[in-house]
C-alpha cells in the first residue's frame, strides 16, 4: 500500500476574505490629478439690474482632483485667482477686482473644496463642498454634468475631464454691491476642467 501523500492546507475562510479585500483596494486605489490651467476656466454669470446678464471667466485657476475610478469616490481642491476675472471689459475687470467688490489685494483668491457623491455607475453626479470668497466661506454643491478619463495622447497617463456647475448668493459673501440698483444676487458658476494624472 502506497503511503498517504501529505494534503496542503488550504486557507482559511478570513485569509480568504482578506486577500479578496486586499486586492480589491489595490485594484481601486484612488489616482491624484494635476489641474492643467490652460484647460480649466471657471466661469460664471450674474445679473445687470435685471436687464442682462454678465458673463465672464476666470483665466487662472490650479489645484488637484483626488478620483477613484473603480468606486467613484474622491475630492476636489481648486484655487482661482480673482486678479485674472475677465468680463471681456477692462473698466468692468478694474472695478471687480478693486477695493468695492472682490479688494485682491486683501482677498486675492477663491478656493472650492468637495468630495463626490451621488455616484452612479462609478461616476460621481455632484461634488458637495465650500466655496471661501471675500473671506467667507458657506457650502456649495456642483452638479457634475459630464466626467470621463482617457489616456493622454502624448503624456501616456490618465487625463480626466469634467464640466460641473452650481450657484450662490453673492450677498452672502460680503458682495452685496448693486443690490439697491436692482441687481439680483444670485450668481451661476460653472466650472470645465481638465487634469492630468501625476506620474
């Protein structure tokens, strides 16, 4: 009779369960991206005493995207440089930027900081977050209206894209300015952006 070989042991059920885990976290780890600030401009619309409506943009903008793309989860930090807001009017710039509405040179930036949710599919429908303007800050919730990554044509890594926006009242940042001409405080914002992952 030929002699029993030995049997392996096999795992056991919580060894099973962690290296189940273990890669899981290591296929969803979540990637740190570099906004590119020449495809990024944060733009916004406000009212002109009830008769038109400004348009304009900011022309620098930098930060990081923090994205899952197997969960979907993740963050958002961007800063915009109020000095480079653009209404495509200089007088108007000039006024915006002085010391009766945004005074750079006490507030020289804006930052937006979030976190995903609402995610489907992976994707995330808004970033739920604050909005610091004027020295103040108070929540702000963008709908995410598009949001894909693809691999970057030349730099060979993961660049991801996104158009979100959102609105607030002005007024409650400080900016009340133009109320008692009739202007209405409600300001739309929208925000495209592009970024890139870090090697």
């Amino acid at each position: 009779m030929k002699p029993l070989l030995p049997v392996p042991a096999l795992p056991s059920l919580p060894a099973l369960v962690a290296a189940a885990l273990f890669a899981a976290t290591a296929q969803a780890a979540p990637a740190t991206y570099d906004i590119e600030p020449t495809h990024t401009y944060p733009s916004f619309e406000a009212d002109h005493m009830g008769l038109s409506n400004w348009r304009g943009k900011l022309n620098k903008s930098a930060g990081t995207i923090v994205y899952d793309k197997a969960t979907g989860a993740g963050s958002v930090d961007v800063t915009m440089d109020l000095a480079s807001i653009d209404f495509g009017l200089d007088a108007m710039n000039a006024w915006a930027t002085g010391e009766k509405f945004f005074n750079v040179a006490k507030n020289p930036s804006a930052t937006f900081k979030g976190r995903f949710d609402g995610i489907k599919a992976g994707v995330p429908t808004q970033v739920v977050g604050e909005l610091t303007l004027n020295g103040k800050t108070r929540p702000l919730t963008l709908a995410v209206h598009q949001l894909k990554c693809i691999p970057h044509p030349m730099l060979k890594r993961d660049l991801c894209g996104a158009d979100a926006s959102g609105s607030f009242n002005r007024e409650e940042f400080g900016l009340g300015a133009g109320k008692d001409w009739g202007f209405k405080m409600d300001v739309n914002l929208r925000i495209q952006v592009e970024a890139i992952a870090r090697e």
